[in-house]
C-alpha cells in the first residue's frame, strides 16, 4: 500500500507541476510580448532581453533549446535591426510568434497531443 | 561530452530507481502492461541521452509517469480479480486429459507445432500424457504430467505358498 500511496502522490505532483508549468509560461510570454510590442528603443529591446535571461534556468530545463536558442536570436536580432522600421517590425513579429508558440506548445490540445 | 556523461548517469539511476521500486517482477515473465511499460522505459530514457537539445525533464518525467502508473495498475490488479481478468485476460487451458481444445488453440492464436514444441521443452513428449497444458497470461506455456501408475502384478496364492517352503528349506 505505501508504494500505491507514493506513486500517486508522485502523479498528483506531475499533474499539479504541468498545470503551474502551463501557468508560468503564459505569464512569461504575455509579459513578454507585452513588452515586446510596445518596445522601440535600445533600452527597452534590452529589458525585454534582460528580462528573457532571467528566466533561463527554467527555460533551459523546461522548453527545447532549439526554441529557446531561436528566441534569443531572433531578440538580438530585433536590436540589430533598431535602426531599419521594416526589418525592426519582422524581426519583434518574429519574436513574438515564437513566445506564442511556446506557449501553445505546453497546451493540451489536439494538434499539440496528436 | 560532459554533458551526455551526467545526462546518462542520471538517467541510470532514475531508471534503476524506477525498475527496483516496480518490484522483481519486472525482472520475471512481464504480463502486457509491464512489458508495455518496459519498453516504453527504455525508449523514453534514451531520448535525451542521445540529443541534448532534448531537456532531461522531457525523458525523466515521463519515465517517472509510467512508473507511477504501472505501481498504481499493479497494485489495482492484486486487489480486484475483475480488474486482473480485464487487464492480463485469463489462462486458457489448451490441454485437459490429453485432449487438445482446438477451439482455444484458435482463439490464442497458436498452431499445433508450438504447442508441441512449447511441451517438449518442457521434456513431454507423449500429448496422451498431458494432465494440463495451459497457456499463461505471460505468454508461456506450463504443462503438467499425468503420473502413471506402474503396474503391479498379484502373485498367485499357490505361487506365494511355493515361494515360501523354497525358502524354508533354504
């Protein structure tokens, strides 16, 4: 019996893990992309890249790094291209998208399951 | 290469951790959710072992899922026979007297030459011999032999008798 019980107390902290993990992904790609899309200088991409390397202990433990690796390209990326309106605007769209589909990606939902 | 070297270490000891909590049974004949169970072990551990772009929680959590569910599944199945019967299925009896039920030879799938040949191993030769022959939810087949009797023959009366004096006299 005290392995049944240890087993389930292991799942139910799975199941309560996920869901704080689902939580605190949205969270950080809301804020995130809130930043993102009212950033127009210098400072303010750097905040948002600040911002992306606080959290990297645990993106590098929860999300792949090949995700990860492109965000913070793409985030470089943005602030290389400050100075150009168009490619400034693609490079933060960029971004964005990317934030968004991490945050899909921990979504259980039909396309993400199958 | 450091790296893969800690990954794998880890992933051991969980997976060792896992194995040992689930109980010798893994190590025995594997019923279908334990083999299940096993295999999808040892594939979900090798997965970050062999990317490390892979996070090490991708292969630890669901190693640690399945071994939580298999616990729980085994521990439900000792309690309720119900459910051992819905998860496992039952032993069929293949042999009963020497007599081979064709109809459960069938409905398991097996032919005539490995019922034969799953007795041999078992040192029978002679189907006419089998008391039972039953094919486990494990996969095997255990059979048991019918002892036969030898025959022990009555001595005559009036031979006992002669017997007797022959040895007096001697």
């Amino acid at each position: 019996m005290r392995k049944e019980i240890i087993a389930l107390a292991l799942l139910l902290i799975m199941v309560g893990g996920a869901v704080w993990n689902v939580s605190y992904i949205n969270n950080m790609s809301s804020e995130l992309t809130f930043m993102l899309e009212t950033a127009d200088t210098y400072e303010q991409i750097e905040a948002v890249i600040n911002k992306w390397f606080e959290a990297e202990e645990y993106t590098q433990i929860a999300l792949r790094h090949s995700e990860v690796d492109a965000i913070t390209s793409d985030l470089y990326t943005a602030l290389e291209f400050l100075d150009n309106k168009e490619e400034f605007a693609a490079a933060k769209e960029r971004v964005i998208w990317r934030l968004e589909h991490i945050q899909e990606m921990e979504q259980v939902r039909w396309g993400t399951v199958f | 290469m450091a790296v893969i070297l800690t990954r794998t270490l880890i992933m051991f000891v969980v997976v060792y951790a896992a194995t040992r909590f689930m109980g010798k049974r893994q190590l025995g004949q594997l019923e279908l959710s334990e083999l299940i169970v096993a295999l999808l072990i040892a594939d979900l551990a090798a997965q970050p072992l062999s990317d490390i772009g892979v996070p090490l929680m991708n292969g630890l959590i669901p190693v640690l899922f399945l071994l939580c569910g298999e616990v729980l599944i085994s521990g439900a199945a000792l309690k309720s026979k119900n459910f051992r019967d819905f998860l496992w299925g039952k032993p069929s009896v293949l042999v009963e007297d020497g007599k081979i039920d064709l109809k459960e030879l069938k409905r398991n799938r097996i032919s005539l030459d490995e019922l034969a040949e799953a007795l041999r191993k078992k040192n029978i030769f002679d189907l006419a011999n089998v008391k039972y022959a039953v094919f486990e939810t494990d996969g095997t087949i255990n059979a048991v032999e019918e002892k036969i009797k030898p025959k022990v023959e009555k001595i005559p009366q009036d031979n006992q008798k002669k017997n007797g004096e022959k040895k007096d006299n001697a």
